[in-house]
C-alpha cells in the first residue's frame, strides 16, 4: 500500500477493490447495521452501548478481511478514508450501487 491518495475520490475505487468478496462486504453491512443500531440504543437505553460500536463495525470487517478477502484491511493505513468508505460502501448498498 505504497499509493497516497489525494482525496476520497481517488481513494473509494480502490476501497471497493479491497471488497470484492461478497461475504466480506456482507459482514462490512452487518456491521454497520449494528453501529447504527447501538448509537440508537446508546442515546435511549444506556451510554455503554456507545462502547460496542467500534467492536461491531471494525470486528465484522476486520473477520471478512481476514476470513474471506485475505487481506490487510485498509483502516490500518487510512483510518479516516477507509471509515468513511465503510459509510458511504454501506449507503451504496443500500441504494443497489453496490452488490451483497
């Protein structure tokens, strides 16, 4: 990963090139789901939910990267692109951009 990106367009194409298993970005989903979910129940139920929120979102990628891509997921050398390609990957997903 010797490439520097100069923005997150340059920078999305190739975040999508390290998800090209389907199950792996069916965990990156999953796991999203969940974050959104826990920041919900953190603002009604308790603030503790607040704390699972990165488990679910880098623990379900992370294991997809691991598990299914073999790969070096990107967050370790672009933490700030590499989140924000989880959200908008996830919003892609939703609107069919982006297959599961």
């Amino acid at each position: 990963m010797s490439e520097a990106f100069s923005s997150f367009k340059t920078f999305y194409p190739y975040y999508l090139s390290e998800h090209q298993d389907l199950r792996c970005r069916r965990l990156h989903f999953v796991g999203t789901w969940l974050v959104i979910l826990a920041a919900v129940l953190g603002f009604v139920h308790s603030a503790w939910w607040f704390v699972s929120m990165p488990l679910f979102g880098y623990g379900f990628a992370w294991i997809g990267h691991m598990v299914f891509e073999k790969n070096r997921p990107a967050t370790f050398s672009y933490p700030l692109y590499s989140l924000a390609g989880d959200w908008v990957m996830f919003f892609d997903i939703l609107r069919g951009r982006v297959k599961i």
